[in-house]
C-alpha cells in the first residue's frame, strides 16, 4: 500500500536537513543547462551561477515569495548573444541582455493595465511554436560542431566524437530509465558521465584546477568599471523580438506550475508580476555578466516530484549557486569540461527545444493542414533556419530569429481567417 507524500506549502519552512537536500535537488536540476548556456556563448559558467542565484531571489522579492520558480540561463537567446558579441563583443551581448529585461518590465506594466489577452492575439501558438523550433534547429550546427571537431584544429576527430556519443548515450539512459527526481537531470549525469569518458581518451587538462584558489570572485562585467556600454539599434533589433517569444513561453510555464502546485499565480499574485521578476533576473544578469534568466520547467518538475512547494527551498538553492559560484576551484573545474562532452549534451538538447515548439503545436490542437497555418509556419522556419536576413543599413541588420519572429507575428496579423490559428486548445481564450 502506498502513501500519498506530503505536501510542504509555499511559506512553510521544512526541517534543515530536508532544506539542504531540496535546495540542492533544485539546484542540480538547473545547473547542467544553466553552465551550459556560458559555455556555448563564451559567457563564465561561474557568473551564470550568480546572476541565476540573485535572479531568483529578485523574482522571489517581486513576486511576494508567493511563486515558487527557480530561475536559470535562456537557451532561446543563445545565438542572438553569438550574434551580439559578433558584432560588438561582450559587452553588445550584455546590452541586448539589459535591453530584453526592459522588454520584461514593459510588457508586464501592460499586462497590468491592459491584461494577457492582447499577447495571444499578437503571439498565438502558430507563431511562437515555429520560433521555438527555430531556436533549436538552429543551434543544430553548433553542438555538431563541439561534438565532432578538435577545438584546438577545428577539425574532424574521431576521439571527440566517441566522447560526445558516449556522453549523449548516457544522458539518454538517463532520460529514459531513471525515475524519480534523477529523471529531472539527465543534462548533469551526461556531463558526468561524458566527462570521466574524456578524461579515460586524454581530453581533460586539470591544471587550471590545481592553480585555482578555493576562493575567487568570478570574472564579472559590469558597465561604466569593467567597461563602457554603447547603444547599439543593431543589437536591439537582435534580442528585442526574442525576449518577446520568451514571455510567450513563461506564460505557458506559469500555467503548467499553477495547475502542479494548485494554485492560480496567473492571478495572484499576478502574471505581470512573475514576468518583471524574469525581467529582473535579466537585467541584473546583464549587470554582471550573466546570461538573460528564465524560469526553468526541470524546477516544476522538481516540485511535482518532492510535493515542497517553499520558497524557502527555492531560495535557499539561489544562495547555494551564489556560493558556488565563489568556489574558485569548482569554477576551474566548469572550464575542464571538454567541448565534445557539451556536444554531445547538445544533440539532444537542441533537439528537446526544437520538439517542444513542436509540442506547443500539438497541445494547442493548431490544424497544420489549414492554408493559414501552413503558410505562416513555413515562412518562419525557412526564414529562421536559412539566415536570412535585411540590411537596415550600412550596419543595421534585422536576421535569423529575430526576422522570423517579426515576419510571423506580421503574417499572423494580415492574413484571414485568423481564428484557426489559435488553435482548439490555448493558453488564453483571445478574442478570436
């Protein structure tokens, strides 16, 4: 006979060795995909620790500790930070990152005055679901390339690709047969396990270990001391429209972690304020150098799982990622991680990202048979997935996601008939 497990409300405080062992559960949760993200974009793994440490504390402060949501790196601005600090280096990433933060805030002073409906007429499920799938198609080429090239040749190596296979073997197995809240962390066995493989081929130096200091600050960027910010519309153009589809996505987060903990935080306390706790998180994330924060679907899962619904737990895994990130050693540790290991991870995350834009087409019912949706749905892929992109001028240029998500939310508007793209079943009921 089995036993129903007990729950633990948001404001209740549970005994301090079940705290430390649901704060870290929380914190292993996120931490392979919230390294992951730096290390793809060139960003520190440790800095990403400590914005998403202080994010969520942020977003725990604004919303009234009455959400509980862990906040870690966004894969969706991945290649808009590439393509940022292609342009103008770390700093126009950090710039695009404080730039869809303020995207964040105005967006829920909107919602707050106007409410949610306006969004789904603006970003229905046939929009936002391709752009997703955009996001991680697009980013298909990159964990090909860590997994099958030597970073040091840029060449093909048979040695790095058994490693990456190996690695995206394990986390797999581990998505697949393990249970319980060991099926929440795939990401951080496959880097394990990846890893000791590396280390068995000769892939893994630890010399930046054995020279850390156990103490460190990380290598922060912040504006006007490490360096001068430069608005750039550019870069605007780049991460403005993502942050849009980000918002889109946190509103179908909020609503899949209402209906786990039981409660309506689309309500109370409010949509508006959860989507200025993310905006938040991203701004001081572009503060210090971090990566733009979300809000991560591996923490409901977490609280589906354990039933602890405190934010004292939540709170107390952003404390322990600050720590972390202090860890000189373990920050050295983060650097050793081979390319092929975050390779192989990468095939099948990408992979994970492109499917649930996917999904969100299926769950919304959306009929890909019709004219309307077919039309709008290919345009963005092709568009996003091709690199095209327009010349605004001489130094201006609107590419990628970015023009694909424009160009969907355009076709959304002007063609007719456009009550099929809403779909039977979506996250609000627009005005059709």
């Amino acid at each position: 006979m089995t036993t129903q497990r007990k729950e633990v409300g948001i404001n209740e405080i549970p005994r301090f060795d079940k705290w430390l062992v649901l704060s870290l559960q929380h914190l292993f949760a996120m931490f392979g995909a919230t390294i992951l993200v730096p290390y793809l974009v060139g960003l520190s793994p440790a800095v990403a620790l400590l914005s998403s440490g202080l994010g969520t504390i942020a977003y725990l402060l604004i919303t009234r500790g009455q959400v509980p949501a862990y906040l870690g790196s966004s894969f969706a601005f991945i290649a808009p930070i590439i393509a940022a600090q292609t342009m103008s280096g770390p700093e126009g990433a950090m710039l695009g990152s404080f730039l869809a933060g303020l995207v964040y805030g105005f967006v829920a002073l909107l919602i707050k005055t106007s409410g949610v409906n306006w969004i789904m007429k603006i970003l229905p499920p046939i929009v936002v679901g391709p752009v997703i799938i955009v996001i991680g198609l697009g980013l298909a080429g990159v964990a090909i390339d860590m997994a099958m090239n030597d970073p040091v040749t840029e060449s093909y190596s048979t040695t790095h690709f058994i490693v990456a296979l190996i690695t995206l073997t394990i986390t797999i197995l581990a998505t697949m047969f393990f249970k319980g809240f060991f099926s929440l962390v795939p990401i951080m066995f496959g880097i394990i396990g990846g890893y000791l493989s590396a280390y068995f081929f000769g892939l893994v130096d630890f010399t930046a270990v054995h020279e850390a200091k156990w103490f460190a600050v990380p290598d922060l960027m912040v504006p006007f001391v490490t360096y001068t910010p430069v608005f750039s519309i550019e870069i605007a153009y780049i991460m403005v429209p993502i942050a849009i589809v980000t918002i889109a996505e946190h509103i179908g987060d909020q609503m899949v972690l209402s209906k786990v903990v039981g409660k309506n935080f689309i309500e109370k306390p409010g949509l508006h304020r959860s989507i200025l706790g993310d905006g938040a998180a991203t701004i001081i994330a572009s503060f210090i150098g971090g990566p733009p924060n979300t809000t991560y679907g591996e923490n409901i899962g977490v609280l589906a799982i354990t039933r602890v619904f405190s934010v004292f737990v939540i709170a107390g895994a952003a404390v322990m990622a600050i720590l972390f990130a202090f860890v000189g050693k373990f920050a050295a540790l983060i650097t050793t991680i081979p390319t092929a290991v975050m390779g192989g991870v990468s095939i099948l995350l990408f992979g994970v990202i492109a499917s649930s834009g996917l999904r969100m087409l299926i769950d919304n019912e959306i009929n890909i048979g019709l004219k309307r949706n077919l039309i709008i749905s290919s345009v963005i892929l092709v568009i996003g997935i091709g690199g095209a992109f327009i010349q605004v001028t001489d130094t201006v240029q609107i590419a990628g996601m970015a023009l694909a998500t424009i160009i969907g939310i355009v076709l959304h508007q002007v063609l007719p008939e456009k009550e099929v793209s809403y779909g039977t079943k979506t996250m609000f009921q627009a005005d059709k």
